[in-house]
C-alpha cells in the first residue's frame, strides 16, 4: 500500500463510516474496483480509530459529563436514576453483544465475510429495513425516553455489522428508529454507542499492524490520520441531514451500489 492508496482508504472510510452505508464494505469495494490488493480486517478495523477519535471530540462534552454522573452513581444512589447514569450502562451493556459475537466469529470476518457477493447483497438487504424503518418508525422518542430494555435491543442491532456491508451506524440507526426514536436521536446514540465496541476492535487489531501478513504501519497511520478528518465533517453533516430529511437517499444508494455491484461481479468485469 502506497501513501496515495491510504489517503484515499482514509477518505472512504471517514465518508462512510458515520454514514449508514457500510464503512467496511466500501474498504473492500474501493481496493477491488481500482486494482488494489485488499486492505484486509484489520486494517479496517485500526484506521476507525481515527473516526472514533472524531467522536470523542465532537461529542467530548456528552462523554465527559456522561462518564462523570456515571462514576458518581456507583456511590450515589440518587443519580442512578439521572438520564446520564443510564445511558452510561446502556452503553456498557449495548456493547457486550457485539464484543461476544465479535471475538466468536472472528475467524469468519477476517476471511469468509469478505467476499464482494456477500457484502453487494447487504448493502441491498440492509439498505431496504432501513427504508423499512423510515417508512414504519414513528420517529418521536427523543434520548430523554431510552430505557433499559431498547439500550439492550440497539446495542443487539449492532451485531448485524460483523457483516460487511450492513453498516455499524446504519444498523444501531435502524433499530433505534423501528423503536420509534427520531432520525436524530438515532444518530446520536449510535455514534455514542460505537465508541467501546470500536475502539476495543482497533486495539485489538493493532497487533496486526506492520508484521509480516498485517497493513503496512505507515500507510495505516496516515490512512487513520485522513480519517480523522473527514470523519470529523462526516459527523456534522450527518447530523443537520437527519434533523430535518429523510434516510431515503441512502437507500437509494445502497441499493444502487449494491445492484451495480452484482452486475458487474455477473459479467466478469470484477471477481469477489
């Protein structure tokens, strides 16, 4: 992997990762569409620490103040009940699914996953419940109204992703909206509820990183780097789109990509 390789990898993955299009599914589309060797799991996994970086500075406020109250319940029993307390064990326990379901079927992911077939289907399959859940959610609830039992139901939603090409935040967003949280919310306690499970996947990857079957060093570093950065703007944007429009124009695209995908896996012009 060259430098201009990796700064490309690190746009694709700070424009897609915040987006409900599958991060991971673009890292193998790219590679294969323009002749490059596949970048493989693990450097997936290491440069969204770079967009993960991006949401613990966007969001560095609600974190903080999230943590604090949190740590501060476990002696007081009169804060247990405050929304913050909450949302830091929903966190918590939302990420224990895809940690399990993660260390189990790792074998699969960094292989058999990552096959274009497969990864084409999803973003069509994924891209349809989620135009379920724009058509059938009632979009109402705000964070205010999370509650034990749908912070354990997103955080199984999250699972679906160890498949390439559903999408980490687009499926958390599905699940939340189907619940009837509105597209914002959705957002919101998606990114949130990435952090643990991202950052324990990219730590744990890196030991991958620069020996002799894993990414090259230099390129994951500077592919991390560009992440940040467009991921940072990802983040923003992603959020004033929902507030006020619809998820449709990602289906619209999943289901494009995806079909497109097929047809040409089909035809020859690409192999999976």
């Amino acid at each position: 992997m060259n430098v201009f390789e990796a700064v490309v990898l690190g746009i694709v993955q700070g424009l897609t990762e915040f987006l409900p299009i599958s991060s991971s599914a673009h890292l193998l589309i790219v590679p294969k569409l323009a002749g490059w060797e596949d970048p493989g799991a693990a450097f997936t996994a290491v440069i969204q620490l770079g967009t993960m970086l991006a949401v613990l500075i966007f969001f560095w406020r609600d974190i903080l103040r999230i943590t604090g109250v949190w740590l501060r319940s476990l002696a007081d029993r009169e804060l247990r009940d405050h929304l913050d307390a909450r949302m830091g064990w929903y966190i918590i326990l939302g990420t224990i699914p895809i940690s399990v379901a993660g260390l189990l079927f790792s074998d699969a992911i960094e292989g058999p996953a990552r096959n274009l077939w497969l990864n084409s289907a999803m973003l069509i399959v994924f891209g349809l419940i989620l135009l379920g859940a724009e058509q059938f959610g009632k979009k109402a609830k705000q964070l205010s109204d999370l509650g034990l039992k749908d912070g354990l139901i997103i955080g199984a939603w999250q699972m679906l992703p160890l498949i390439p090409g559903a999408s980490r935040s687009g499926s958390t967003m599905t699940g939340a909206m189907f619940l009837g949280y509105t597209r914002e919310a959705a957002a919101r306690y998606s990114f949130l509820l990435s952090i643990p499970a991202v950052v324990l996947s990219g730590v744990y990857e890196m030991r991958h990183v620069g020996d002799g079957g894993g990414p090259p060093l230099v390129g994951t570093l500077v592919a991390t780097i560009v992440s940040f950065v467009v991921g940072y703007a990802s983040i923003a944007w992603l959020l004033k789109w929902v507030a006020k429009n619809s998820v449709n124009i990602f289906v619209i695209y999943r289901v494009f990509a995806g079909t497109l995908l097929l047809t040409l896996l089909g035809l020859g012009v690409i192999t999976a």
